[in-house]
C-alpha cells in the first residue's frame, strides 16, 4: 500500500479508453505515478462514469487523488469541501507546484479577496476550488456560486456530516444546499473512518441515492495486534516489558487520563527509558518540545491522551500500546495504525481491565448531558439578568440540582450553542493571585535543604517581585515563568506547596468561558431535538460494546476490525495473538480450535525471517515460546513470558491444575510448571495450597531450613521418591517471594 502498484490500470471496464489513457498520462504528468493504488482507479471509474460515490479510504491511501485527476478531465470546476482550514492553503500549493491550477476560499481571505477568486475561477481560471463549509452559510456566497459551472462536488472528511462520527460540524450539514445551489453536479464523499451507520448517514444527509461504494485499504499486513488482561498494578509493570521489547524502536502509549499519562512516564523514566509526556493540559510551548523530541528520536517513548497524533506523520513508530480500551474501534484502528507507517513489523498491544468500561462511559455521560440539565443551565443563564455574562464551569455546576462533570456542562453548553440559544466568543483565564503569609526566610527554612530547585525558583520569585507578592499580587503564570526563565510547571507546583503548608495566600489563576445570551425564550419553548441526542448515546454505547467485543474476540483481530469498517475482503492475519494461538486468548477454553492454514504459516514464517534481529516482537517470541523446550523459553524476552504466563495464571485462578492447564493450553507439564513457578516468585500466586497440599509444604519446609534453600539435589535426595521436583521447588519460590527475593 506505500507504493503505486504495478498492475496497468483500466483493464477490464467500460469506462472509454481515450479518456482512460488520457488519465494516466496525466497521473503521470502532474503527480509522477505511472499507474493507480488500489481503490483510486474504481472510485475514479464511477466518478467518470456520472455516479455519486463514497470513497472509505485510510489517512495516506490516496484520497485526493480520486477528485483531483477527474477534476482535470472534467469540464468546468471541481469544488472541493474540507474542514482542514490550516491545511487549504497548503493543498492548494501543493496543486499548483503540480501545475494544476487551484485556489481556496476560506475566513483567512478578505471578502474583496474572495469575490476576486470566484470571478476568476467563473472565468475559468482555475479546475480545482476549495471551501471551507461554513461558506455555505452565506446566501451571498451561495448565490455567487450559482453563475460558477461546477461537474464535481468533492467533500473531504465526510464523517463530519455524521453526528455518529467522532467529529460532527453543523456546517456539514449545509453542504446538501451547496450542491443543490451548484445545479447537483456529480458528488463524491470520501473519509478515512467510517462505519456502515455513519455511511449510511452520510448517503442521508447529502441526500444521493444508491451511491457507489468503495471500502479499500484499511488492512495493515504489518501490524500485529494484541491483548493482554491486567489489573493497574500488572500494566505498570507490563508496559516497561513492551517497551524493553522494541529496545531501538519508538512508540507510543496512550492512556485515557492526563494523570495516568504522568505516572506512566514516571514508571518508565524509573526504569531508564526516555519517556515524555503529551496532553492537552500542558502549554503549547510544552507540547511543541515534546513532539518535536518524539519526532526526532530524543524521546523513545511519548505516553499521551488522545490528544496526541493528529497530523504526526513519523513513520518508523515500532509500537503503539494502549494502557486502556478506548471507546470506539475507530478511535482505536487510528491510533493503533500511527504504528508501522513504514511498512516494518510493528505490533499494537492493547492492555484491559473490565474496569476500563468506566472511564469510557464517564467520557459518555460527559458527551451526552441529560435534556433536564440542558434546559436547567439555559435558565441559569437567563437569570444572570445580562446578556453577556462570563462564568467559571464549577460555578455553573454549583447552580445545578444535580452534581454534574464539567464535562458534561461544556457539551451543554455546545448544544446551545448549535442551536443557536447562545454562542461562546472565547475561552477566558484570568490571573492568579499570589500573597505572603510567613516571612521568605522562614519559607526557605520550611523548604529544606533537600528540594534544590523549589529553592531555587522561590530564590527567583522573590529577588524579582518581593514587594509585589509582600503586598498581594495578581499575576499571570505563564508570563511570570517566561520573565523568570523557569518552567511553569515547576513555579505552579511550587505556589501551591507553599499554599498547602499555609505560607502563602493564593488563588488559582480565573479559567471561564464568556457566554453571549442570543435569545430568550421559556424553556418550555426551546427546540432542541433530545430524541436525536438520545439516540446519539445508544450509538455511543452501542461503540463501546463492539470495543469490548474486540477484546473478547475469538478469531483474528485485524479482520474483526476490517470487518467492522465494511472491507469484507478481509483475511485472517496470521500474526495476532489469536491467529497464532489458534483462538482467543481470554476465552480459550471455549473457543473453537482453529487450524492455522499453512498459507497462513507460510506468511508468518517468512515475517520472522525478515524481522529484523534488533526488534523482537513480543507475538513472535509468543510462537517461538510453543515450539521451543523449555530451557529456550529463558531466551526469549521477558513480555513473552509473562504474556504466556498471565494466560496460565488466568486458568489457575478458575480453578484447572497443571494438567489441565497444560491440555487446554497445548503445552507440556514441564512449561506450565515453569510458568507458575514464576508467578509464584512474582508473587501473582501466594497460594500454593492447590499446588502442594499442606502437609506436605510443611514436610518439604523442613526439610528446607535443615539443608537451606540452595540444595534442590540433597532436598529432594532427603525427602524420597513420593516428593516430585515441582512440588519442591514451588515451595521453595513461595518462600522466597516471602522474603522479598
Ligand atoms: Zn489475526
């Protein structure tokens, strides 16, 4: 998929030849490629031929290529819709240096520049024009284009015509009119994430009957994805162990909490991995360091909330692991697919607890507020008496009946919004304000010796601004850290330690909203659609269960994905953790047996011949672990080995003994043995009572303290024949994880 294929295009439809021909040329000519990608050439075919057309297409495939080319051979003016109002410009000249002439529209042009550009692409000037949506809004602009002759109607991320898709724009919803205003030419939507419902939606509200459909490229041969169960403490310590296992490659985790992105870092610095944090709470200064060490290979590992990623574009990302399950597939496949944009063995490694659900259906009630607290917060607001009026969430939240995330009173606050009941200039933050209460030699006494740089920085504050802060001050903490040449963080850590132990008097800095009232009406009177909301959180919810399915999942994880964004052309991987296990690694016992194909076998050897000696995947060594003796398994690396373990550990704790691990498991006595005498050491196992019964414990513990715990032979010689090696060494492990060795 990173190259242009081979194969000559336009071979066996009928399409006309000459236009075909002309075509390629002039792929050749503009864009260097002597033939199509895989789903450019039929999305192509049915645009020529006067069909609408939705193209579902990953980030990268080649998407804009299947209205640009049709746009040079079509008469009149392509007219291209795109939320990417950063990104236009920058199109646009990419075009333009392709020798295909293009313009933009958008709120970064005067109106004077604007009616300029429609004339000239009116007069034919330009083949290609591209819009912001919220264009459509205006009647004037509408008219304007009416005199334009437009063949192709391009829209660029339809899912944000979708209120199901992750990224719903009111101004989508006008593009029906646009269309409509430009004489229906020929339409084709295209999007890289989009379920069959948010495709189905889009058909609706661009109302094109009986599109054509082009689902392609979805499928990432490269990647290997995985699961693994774990409790918090257990992902802490498995997240070291998947990093370790990509020792020269870089990667990313993401995590759901700002906070859990902090301890994450932490762990990992601890254990001497160089690892930054990213998420939205951080300044963008902080934010443009860390990416800019990630991109270029200071950091190795960048742990983020899903703020982090859009527009990334590093190639050579080795693995991407998610610390939780996030809520949709979608979100998943895209942030899983940052990985192995090189077309190298890269794996995706999803870590899960059923916990997980929680915080997933806390960011949905956040998303979805309840009807009665929407119109409640309308009426808070009218009584501020002012039609502009600037307000803190928490202080909203406090005139609520019923406690309320301030999540949930931002999306509130949206929905107003887009109907048009109020609207939000701007974010607002005031100053924060700062006094002191102790006296500065008493603080530096109270700081110790030991913090060196919260010295420091007081040592800073107060040479600088002794009156000010002696009298109260209001004070901006960004500005303060800039002047001070200190990071903001450690300033704000350092105020509000002082703040705690009663040293100083501060108040943290206004962060607000500013609400503009734009009509009045009895709340009684509002017309807001709620059954469409509601609606909207069962097709969230609905998400979150095909999500966690994806974790029960039994058959192969890559095609569970590419089944469920509509590529049914899809096969099984053959490198999953259930392809390779032959069936779900959580539901083993009751998943079907499932031979591996020797196609299949064929592939994945020749996947770990070409694997690179540096990176070891912790799947392959999984495999290598199956077939190899025991003594091997000490080679392979540590993930695999608890990756294999935790799964013996899961059937030991529902109750099945060596035996009937090793049977349902398909490995030797000997290797499960092994595997709970790890577990054992590593304390996951402190009952041993079902291993060893305790009347023998305790006659193999005596024998332990006569001889002392290094002398298996002698202890084993001493107890006889009816004790059997195992038995003695699991006591002997019990015993030593009890002394903390
Ligand atoms: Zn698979």
């Amino acid at each position: 998929m990173e190259t242009q294929n081979k194969k000559t295009a336009f071979s066996t439809d009928s399409a006309d030849p000459t236009v075909k021909q002309q075509l390629l040329s002039l792929l050749q000519l503009h864009y260097g490629y002597t033939s199509f990608r895989l789903g450019q050439e039929k999305a192509i075919d049915h645009i020529l031929a006067g069909k609408n057309t939705i193209v579902i297409m990953p980030t990268g495939g080649g998407k804009s290529l299947i209205y640009q080319l049709p746009a040079l051979v079509l008469e009149g003016v392509t007219i291209v819709v795109s939320p990417l109002i950063a990104l236009m410009k920058d199109q646009v000249d990419g075009l333009i240096k392709n020798g295909i002439p293009a313009t933009f529209i958008n709120s970064s042009i005067t109106p004077a520049e604007t009616l300029e550009r429609l004339e000239a692409v009116k007069n034919g000037h330009y083949k290609i024009l591209y819009v912001a949506p919220e264009r459509f809004y205006s009647q004037e602009f509408l008219n304007a284009m009416q005199n334009i002759k437009v063949s192709l109607f391009a829209i660029d991320e339809a899912h944000c015509i979708s209120q199901w898709g992750h990224d719903f724009r009111p101004s989508y919803l006008k593009i029906k009119q646009a269309v409509t205003a430009v004489g229906n030419p020929i339409v084709v939507a295209l999007t890289a994430t989009a379920t069959p419902e948010v495709r189905e939606d889009i058909i609706k509200q661009l109302g094109i009957e009986n599109p054509e459909q082009v689902v392609t490229g979805f499928s990432r041969p490269n990647l290997q994805f995985g699961v693994i169960q774990a409790s918090d403490s257990e992902k802490f310590r498995l997240i070291v162990d998947a990093v370790n296992s990509a020792p020269d490659g870089t990667g990313i985790v993401y995590t759901g909490t700002r906070n859990k992105a902090e301890q994450i870092a932490q762990v990992l610095l601890d254990q001497g991995v160089d690892a930054v944090v990213y998420h939205a709470g951080m300044s963008g200064e902080d934010r443009h360091w860390v990416q800019e060490n990630f991109m270029n290979n200071k950091a190795k590992v960048i742990v983020a909330t899903n703020a982090f990623g859009l527009g990334i574009d590093k190639r050579d990302i080795r693995f991407v692991v998610h610390f939780e399950m996030p809520g949709t597939i979608e979100a998943y496949y895209q942030e899983a697919g940052r990985a192995g944009r090189d077309g190298k063995p890269s794996f995706c490694l999803l870590f899960y607890h059923p916990r997980d659900r929680y915080l997933q259906e806390f960011f949905i009630k956040g998303d979805n507020p309840p009807p009665n607290i929407v119109l409640e917060i309308y009426e808070l607001l009218l009584n501020y008496g002012t039609d502009n009026i600037l307000i803190t969430y928490s202080e909203l939240a406090e005139g609520l009946s019923d406690k309320l995330p301030e999540m949930a009173i931002g999306t509130s606050l949206k929905i107003l919004e887009r109907e048009g009941y109020l609207s939000r200039p701007n974010e607002k933050v005031g100053s924060a304000y700062l006094e002191l209460i102790a006296r500065p030699e008493a603080i530096l006494e109270s700081l110790g010796t030991r913090s060196k740089s919260s010295i420091e920085i007081f040592k800073k504050l107060i040479s600088r601004y002794h009156d000010e802060i002696t009298n109260g001050w209001r004070f901006n903490p960004d500005e303060t850290a800039e002047i001070l040449n200190i990071k903001k963080d450690s300033l704000m850590r350092l105020v509000r330690k002082l703040a705690d132990a009663q040293l100083v008097k501060y108040e943290p800095p206004f962060r607000g909203t500013e609400i503009n009232i734009l009509k009045r009406v009895d709340s009684s009177e509002i017309n807001i659609d709620f059954s469409a909301m509601k609606a909207k959180q069962k097709n969230a919810y609905a998400k979150l269960d095909q999500m966690e399915e994806y974790i029960y999942h039994f058959d192969c994880r890559q095609k569970y994905i590419l089944d469920y964004f509509g590529d049914l052309n899809a096969k099984p991987c053959g490198k999953c953790d259930n392809c390779l296990t032959g069936g779900g690694y959580q539901r083993k016992n009751q998943a079907p047996k499932r031979e591996i194909k020797a196609k299949e076998k064929f592939d994945y050897q020749k996947y770990n011949k070409k694997k690179n000696s540096s990176f070891s995947s912790p799947f392959s060594n999984l495999e290598n672990e199956k077939e190899n003796t025991e003594s091997e398994i000490k080679k392979t690396s540590l993930l695999s080995t608890k990756l294999t373990q935790l799964e013996t550990l899961d059937l030991f704790v529902k109750g099945s003994n060596i035996d009937e691990i090793a049977t349902a498991r398909e490995l030797a006595t000997s290797t499960i043995a092994g595997h709970l005498l790890f577990l054992i050491e590593k304390k996951l196992i402190k009952n041993i009572d079902k291993l060893v019964p305790l009347k023998r414990q305790d006659k193999i513990l005596k024998a332990i303290k006569e001889l002392g715990p290094d002398k298996l032979t002698p202890i084993k010689e001493s107890l006889g024949e009816e004790f059997d090696w195992d038995e003695i060494k699991f006591v002997i492990a019990l015993e030593r994880s009890k002394a903390g060795k």
